[in-house]
C-alpha cells in the first residue's frame, strides 16, 4: 500500500456506531416496501400502483434524478458542494439534443456528457482554485446555464426545420429492449391483481419492457461509481479530499487534482442525466425540461447518507411519485395517503422505542389526519396531485435528517499548503 494510500485510509472518518445501508438492507427495505404498496394497492383498489406501466414510467423518470445525484455524490466526497447541478443538467440537455439530432442519439449522449462536464468544470475552478463560496458559485453556474442555452437556442435550433428558439427538431430514438414472451407473461400476471405476486411481476415486467440501452447504462454507473470510490486507492484518496485534506495533502495527495477530477465527472453526470431527459424521455430538447431535477437529485443523494446504494434507493422512491402524479392522476394520490399515513404510524412506533415522545405525538398527529383525509374523500385536489413529488422530498428528508453524516469538509475552504 502506498503511502498516500495509508494516509487517505487515516483520513476516512471512523465508524459512528450507526448501521450502514448495505445491499442486504436495500434489499430488505426494497422488499418491505414492496409489501407495503401491494396491501396499500389491495385496499384502495388501485391497481395500477404497480403495474408494469407504472413500474416502467417510474424508471424512466428516476434515470435523471438518480443521474444528478450520482453527480452529487462524486463532487461531495471529495469536499466540494455542488448546488450547481441543475445548470449542469441544462448543459445536458442542450448540448445532446443539439448532437443528436444532427449526428445521432449516441452522440448526442457523449455530447450532453461533454456538455455538464464544462459545467464541472466552471465549478471546479470558481471553488477549488478561487476559493470562491460553493452555494454562490452553484447558483451561478444555474443561472448562467439557463441564459447560456436561451441565447444558443436563439441562431441554432431556430434556424432548422422542426425546430424553435424553445426547442430542438426531433431525435431519433435509441434502441429499447424488451424481453419476448417473458414480458407479457409478467403483464398478465399483474393483470390478475393478487396480492404481492402480481406486484412482483408488475415490478419485473417494468424492467424487462420498453428499457431504453442508456437506462441499462445509467443502472451500471450506480455500482461503478460504489466501486470506483469504495474499493480503489483512486476513490480512497478522493474520499479523503472530502474528510480531511490537509492530512491527504501532507503525505502526497494532490488535493487539487482530486477535487478538479470529482467535480468534472459529477457534471458529466449530471449532464447524462439531462441528455437521458432530451433524447430518451421526451425526443426533444424543450426549454426548461429539467423542471429541478437537479435539486431532487441533491436531494436523493442526502436521503442516501452520501452513500450510491442510498441515493439510488431515494432517486426510485422520487421516481415513483412522479409516475403516480404523470399515470393515475388523483386516484394514485389519494392511495399514496393511505400509504404515508401508515408509514408515519411505523414512526409512530420506532420514535417510541427510541423514548422520543414528542416526534412520536407529532407524528401520530400527522398519520392521523392522513387516515382521516384517505376516509373522507375519493381524491385528493388537483394542487396536491402537482405538488405530490415535492411534498415527498420534504418529508424524506425530514424523516432521515437525524441518520445523515456528510463529508467532514464538505463545502470548506481548501488551500495548498494551509497545514504546514
């Protein structure tokens, strides 16, 4: 082992006594979930809650999110705040439908990678070298991507055929898998609405039916980047750029080469994320198609603890809201009241065991109102159906904010040679 190896290994921070979100217990929450929805879907009738439709729509709209907070991640554990993910999406956005729809979707793809890596790079350079506030230089670099798109729009996309100062011409679509004869035999056991089984099939018919191949790459990065970070002396000495970089500094890490490199892949991620939304999501580029999710993803990725499996796990629960609000309108909504109110009665129930009596009264409060409202009316206002994917985001992160730990010197200031 190196010697800036053993000092990156020095630098990670010390277990904090708290269980880790591994695999097994991703799977286990995956599972739970799962059995929580179909008793939901079983009470309150329905039954496209998990049907492969649904299943399929919820990927599709996770892919982005879960893109921009895999971006999140990259730059945040090595130190650096990226608020500016949104703008890197933009960047996504415009720079793959401008390349694909000239040269084709694949190009496109590496475009819109090119695309929020510059925006990295911007932040890399305002942050890492010029020290200036990571929040201001993410705002920034947001507001600077949505002037920068208009004014390209304005002499490229407007001057071709099909094309506007809004929008881009059409994008030839890329190829999607479906699986023969094992895809519509999950379709028809989901049709038969039982309990859990046909949720299940429901849940694997949407993931073997109209998956786009930049879907199946957007997955792999997920256990890539966990690899990459967790399991490399590369993502050990980045990791410790995040925890603390005066420790890696005095034994050899260059701490502005790691911090350059995790904010330029985390716009190129973020960037993928905007292309997905341009080439695979809609076909089009359309002026202000990101609609936050840049800021979702964020969010995601502070729901996983800082952590792939985590973010991934947050990036699906957005999804699947938003395919709720997209698919079933008022009827989905107003089951998944049904569905929080029960999840707050297991707050209830775990606040309790931890002897916090007040979050426990306030969360039955809370559960309570929520079963009165599912008993009282058939659907849920119009507003809320909008606002349904926000609303989760706040109380996602309401609920984990005690179990979070981010990067020791995340957002702090960093220069060369300030231990010595």
């Amino acid at each position: 082992m190196s010697t800036s190896t053993a000092t990156a290994t020095s630098a990670a921070p010390k277990g904090t006594g708290r269980r880790k979100l591994t695999l097994p217990w991703i799977l286990l929450i995956i599972a739970g979930g799962l059995v929580l929805i179909s008793l939901v879907r079983t009470i309150s009738g329905a039954n496209d809650l998990t049907s492969v439709g649904q299943v399929s729509g919820a990927l599709q709209l996770a892919v982005p999110i879960a893109m921009a907070g895999l971006g999140g991640l990259w730059a945040e554990r090595a130190g650096v705040v990226n608020i500016g993910l949104e703008g890197m999406m933009i960047l996504g956005t415009w720079f793959g439908a401008w390349a694909g729809y000239q040269w084709g979707p694949w190009t496109g793809v590496l475009m819109g990678l090119v695309g929020g890596a510059l925006g990295g790079l911007l932040h890399a350079i305002i942050t890492v070298t010029f020290n200036v506030n990571h929040i201001v230089s993410g705002v920034a670099v947001n507001i600077l991507a949505v002037g920068f798109t208009q004014y390209l729009s304005n002499f490229t996309f407007d001057k071709v055929p099909g094309g506007s100062s809004k929008q881009s011409p059409r994008i030839e679509p890329i190829t999607e898998i479906t699986v023969p004869g094992l895809s519509d035999w999950l379709a028809e056991l989901q049709a038969k609405h039982w309990f859990l089984v046909s949720d299940l099939a429901g849940v694997l018919g949407g993931l073997v039916t109209d998956l786009s191949l930049l879907t199946v790459v957007a997955i792999l990065l997920i256990p890539a980047t966990w690899w990459v970070l967790w399991r490399t002396s590369f993502g050990l000495r980045l990791r410790s750029c995040g925890e603390n970089p005066i420790a890696a500094e005095s034994l050899g890490v260059n701490v502005y080469k790691y911090k350059y490199i995790a904010v330029v892949v985390s716009g190129a991620m973020a960037g993928l994320g905007g292309a997905f939304l341009a080439i695979v999501s809609t076909g089009i580029y359309q002026e202000g198609q990101t609609g936050g999710r840049g800021y979702i993803g964020l969010a995601a990725m502070i729901f996983g603890n800082w952590m792939p499996g985590g973010m991934a796990l947050g990036s699906g629960l957005f999804g699947f809201t938003y395919s709720l609000k997209l698919r079933g309108g008022a009827e989905n909504v107003h089951a998944l009241l049904l569905l929080l109110a029960i999840l707050l009665v297991a707050v209830v129930v775990w606040q309790l065991y931890k002897k916090k009596h007040v979050q426990a009264a306030i969360a039955a409060a809370c559960a309570a109102g929520l079963f009165v409202w599912y008993a009282l009316v058939d659907a849920v206002p119009s507003q809320f159906v909008e606002a349904a994917p926000y609303v989760t985001t706040l109380l996602v992160l309401a609920l984990s904010a005690q179990r979070l730990r981010m990067p020791k010197a995340d957002g702090m200031p960093y220069r060369k040679g300030q231990g010595k």
